[in-house]
C-alpha cells in the first residue's frame, strides 16, 4: 500500500478485457483493491453486491445492461447506495453521460485518462467530492435537459426544506460557482460556504455537488441556458 491515502476498494466494469486489465494495473501500482471486473451491465451490479466496494469505474456503453441501467440498480439498492460510480466514456459531452448523472453517477473520467489524474480521481470521490466540475455538469445539463418537459420531484427532495440562504447558494452552485466564488458573491467565509453545501446535501438526501446540481436543474430551480432567478 502506498502513502497515496486510505485503502481502497473498486470494481472495474467495461466490456474490453484490455482495458480492464490496463486500469486494474494502474490501481494496483497505487494499492487500490480491484475486487472484481465485469464485462457487462448485469454482471457489474452483480459484482458490486457481492463485494461492497467502495467505487465502480462504469463504462457507459456496454452489450446487454449498459452503464447507465446498471448505475441506477447499484445506486437504488440498499447495501450497495453509498458506493460512488465513475462513469467511463470517450466524450465529455455526452448525452450518455448526461443520463449517467441523472441516475447518480459521481463524476466521470474520460477513457485516455492518465494513470496520476485516474488515482488521484478516484481518491478525491473516496474523500466524498464530486469529480465533476459544477460548470461541466451545467454545460452537460444546458445541452442535454429537455427544457420543455415537466419535472417531477421526489416528495424527500422537495426544496421546501432549505432555508432562503441554502437556495440561495444552491441556485449559484448550479450556474458553476467555486466554493471561493460562492464565499466571494455571499460574502460569506468559505468555510460557511462549505457548511452551507453540507447541509443542502444532507437535506436533499444527495451524495455530492454533481447531483446538487443537476437537481437544482430537474426541480426548476434554474433553466437550462438561464440564470438563476434574483
């Protein structure tokens, strides 16, 4: 095990044995446990079930089960909601990837992903961050969300648990505002900030700044292409 951070458990899933094997050698340089590799959707949700692990590197595209189908199983079961999933792809913006989001995915990395940016990537969803940028999840959101179609809210997400200063900064979250940025336009320190995400997070039943984002979307809190109401 290397000083890179606490241990580390990930099932790999894509339907390349090449590719597989290349990624479980990069992570186990760096001393992050592959505790399976599946080769399709079903056997994905099936390896995570059976081994718990902490993360699933998800490629989107697969025969049978795809990545996004097998991210909303692993995510809606009850043993298995609080492993992260690492969508897999080979375009950044990608209604695939837009659909993976939405079934709450944590983030994604492209497949030419340098071994460093892979671990370090991986480390930083362990730690319980979001690996998108919220102003990438925006543009993902302006260009793939059906704008026109109705919204339905989940009756545990409903907005009316934030107070005015939570949707406040959950409404500058989703236009893509740093922590720092966010400190800077509420004039608030950024340790508040962060307080005031946590709380968002815990309130809305959310595992990070990704879904809060595309939650403030899906609620109409902001439109796609729009500003956040003054």
């Amino acid at each position: 095990m290397t000083a890179a951070g606490p241990a580390l458990r990930a099932v790999i899933a894509d339907d390349q044995a090449l590719v597989r094997t290349g990624f479980r050698m990069i992570l186990a340089a760096d001393g992050i446990d592959v505790t399976a590799e599946a080769s399709d959707g079903a056997e994905a949700v099936a390896a995570v079930r059976r081994t718990r692990p902490d993360i699933v590197l998800m490629d989107i595209r697969m025969p049978g089960m795809d990545g996004i189908e097998a991210t909303r199983r692993i995510l809606a079961g009850e043993s298995t909601r609080e492993t992260r999933v690492v969508i897999l792809t080979t375009y950044d913006l990608d209604h695939y990837v837009y659909a993976a989001l939405t079934a709450g995915a944590s983030g994604f990395l492209l497949k030419d992903v340098t071994p460093e940016r892979l671990v370090a990537s991986l480390r930083l969803v362990q730690s319980g961050d979001a690996l998108l940028s919220p102003t990438i999840t925006r543009r993902l959101i302006e260009r793939f969300a059906p704008s026109e179609e109705p919204r339905t809210i989940a009756p545990h997400r409903d907005l009316s648990s934030l107070t005015p200063r939570e949707l406040e900064v959950l409404r500058l979250l989703a236009t893509g505002l740093s922590n720092a940025e966010l400190a800077s336009r509420l004039f608030l320190s950024p340790t508040t900030v962060k307080s005031h995400i946590g709380r968002i997070l815990s309130k809305l039943d959310l595992r990070d700044r990704v879904q809060a984002v595309v939650h403030a979307y899906e609620t109409g809190l902001i439109t796609p292409g729009g500003s956040p109401p003054e």
